[in-house]
C-alpha cells in the first residue's frame, strides 16, 4: 500500500523523446522533507495553484521552507510548514535533442536586393534544449502531463519558421547566392535565430542547418538567364563569335553573307553613328574601303567584297578597288 504522503519525488526517463513530465503524484501531498531527485539534464519545477514556484537543478534536495523561499511565500507560510503541502511538480529535460527536422509549409515572401520581393521554400534540421524550465513550461509545453519532441515540433513549427524568416531578412544575403552558402547560412542565422528562442521560449539552438532554400520555377529560369549572361560577359563579342564561327564553316554563300553581317548589327550601328571626327579616327569615314567596312561589321574584307559583287552591299567600283558609302552601309544594316 503505498504511502498517504509523497516522500521521494524522482523521475527515471526511459522514453528518450520526452520534454517535460508531470510527476504523477496520485493526489497525494508532499511530505515536509520530502526528498527531491533531480538528475543530470533535468529541471524540477514546482507549480502551485497555477503559480510558478521554485525552480531545482540536478541534486538531491531536502523540501524545506530554507530551500524552497519562492514557494514559501506564495503559499503565505509564516513561521514554516509542518504539515504535508500540495503542489504540482514537473520534470523537463535540458538534454540536447538532435535532428529535429523544419520547413516552411508555404512560400514565404522576402524582400531581396536583386529580385526586390521574391516567394522562397526552405527546410532543414536542428538541434536545441531547453534552457529556462520556467519560461519553457510557461509558453511552450503548458500543462500537458507529457509533452514531447513531436509535440514540441507541430507547436514550434509556425514559431521557428517565423524566426526563421525574420533572421534570413536581417541577414541581407541575396537568394542568387542562397543555394551556394548553405553552411554560412546556417551559422549565420543561429545568432540572430537564439536571442529571439531565449526570449520568447527559454529553447536554445545547438545548430541550425539549412539544407534547400528553393523559388518558384520562374525565379529559377531569371537565375539560368543571370548565370547564362555571365558566362558570356560580352554580347558583342558573342555576335562576332557567331559572326566568325558561320563563315569559317562556310555555311552561307554571297547571297547570305549580308544576313549574317546583320546579326552584327547592333555593334555596327554603334560605330556609324559616331560623330564624324570620331569616325575618321576610327578608320570608318564617309568613303570607305571594304577593309573597313569589315572592321566595322567585323567580317573578313573578302566577304565584304563577295556581298558587294552579289549586290547584297551597294558600292562603286573604281578599277579594281571597291568604294563604298557610309549611307550605303546604314541603308544595308537596315
């Protein structure tokens, strides 16, 4: 038959996913010097009429009004208690619990410098404790007999991810650069991710791991396009790359020599409509000789002279020199 008075008060965890514990005292009162065990990576915390007591680190501890001063005074003992007392008493863990996944059911919306408001997912891992009993019980586990890692995680989900979202936005690291700094991402955000779990919850992040940061299928295709643009740095050298490469290989005759030069067209206009000072300087005057009409269409002068005998390029032949215009130049870009 067991004791009208609770003497020892200890908790054995034998389920590895627990927080905190309601120690089942089967409406029995707690006996004046009653023996309380707290073993390492626990907390004891007395609760009474719904007020928060004491609070007890690892050790034995003897209950008296000496060493339970918080409780004592808000039970109102005056000269200390000699009869048996009621209190609720919960254990949590302070342990470290690793692996604890999370991720953002929705996109959420973030301001960036390059994309100015763009939607993200993001999931990872974690690893946390507790550490504030008080505040932990107070505004996460409640007064549930048992509240465990699961139950930690649904009700944290929205919260973490909050913080989540805060810390990435104070952060400033553009999405372009997100998925290639997962790791500086992570150690980056721990700092300004615990303060706000300290704060609010009495939890601490041991680590946190970011392990996709994902945009919708649009943003991806303008990062391919941004990535694309960089390889090739110049687009004019890239038209005269094109340019190079179909008449090496001989692919157009004479009559397609004037369709290739005017995928140049761009980098050409440029030229022709520099002042004339400038024009002179540059080997493109009012008169020109194919040579030149080459330099400026970046072309070879032989198929500058193969358009003008095609009748592709308008020019004037002068014995065996070709001269041509640089209206008719413009007029063929056209």
């Amino acid at each position: 038959m067991p004791s009208e008075f609770l003497e020892i008060i200890e908790w054995l965890d034998d389920t590895r996913d627990t927080l905190s514990l309601r120690f089942p005292d089967d409406d029995r009162a707690i006996k004046r010097g009653a023996q309380l065990i707290v073993r390492e990576s626990q907390a004891a915390q007395f609760i009474y009429l719904g007020q928060y007591g004491d609070t007890f680190g690892p050790g034995r501890h003897r209950l008296t009004t000496d060493n339970i001063p918080v409780l004592s005074r808000i039970k109102g003992w005056k000269y200390g208690f000699e009869s048996p007392f009621k209190a609720d008493v919960y254990f949590i863990t302070t342990r470290l619990f690793t692996g604890n996944q999370w991720g953002t059911p929705n996109p959420i919306m973030l301001r960036d410098p390059d994309l100015n408001v763009v939607r993200v997912r993001a999931f990872g891992t974690y690893d946390f404790r507790v550490r504030d009993a008080r505040l932990f019980l107070r505004e996460v586990a409640g007064t549930d007999d048992r509240f465990s890692v699961d139950d930690f995680s649904t009700a944290m989900r929205s919260r973490i991810v909050s913080v989540f979202t805060d810390a990435l936005a104070n952060s400033r690291i553009p999405v372009f650069d997100v998925a290639t700094r997962y790791t500086e991402l992570g150690l980056a955000l721990l700092p300004l991710i615990n303060p706000a779990l300290m704060e609010k919850y009495g939890v601490e992040m041991a680590s946190f791991v970011v392990e996709n940061v994902s945009v919708p299928p649009e943003v991806e295709q303008a990062i391919d396009k941004r990535a694309s643009m960089s390889a090739v740095k110049d687009l004019n050298d890239y038209v005269r790359y094109q340019m190079a490469q179909g008449f090496e290989k001989g692919t157009v005759g004479a009559g397609g020599v004037g369709a290739e030069m005017a995928v140049g067209m761009s980098v050409a206009q440029q030229m022709l409509n520099q002042p004339a000072a400038a024009r002179a300087q540059a080997g493109t005057a009012d008169i020109l000789s194919p040579e030149q009409v080459g330099k400026i269409l970046n072309v070879a002068e032989t198929d500058v002279v193969a358009s003008l005998e095609a009748g592709d390029l308008k020019g004037k032949k002068i014995g065996s020199q070709w001269r041509v215009t640089r209206a008719a130049v413009e007029q063929f870009l056209r």
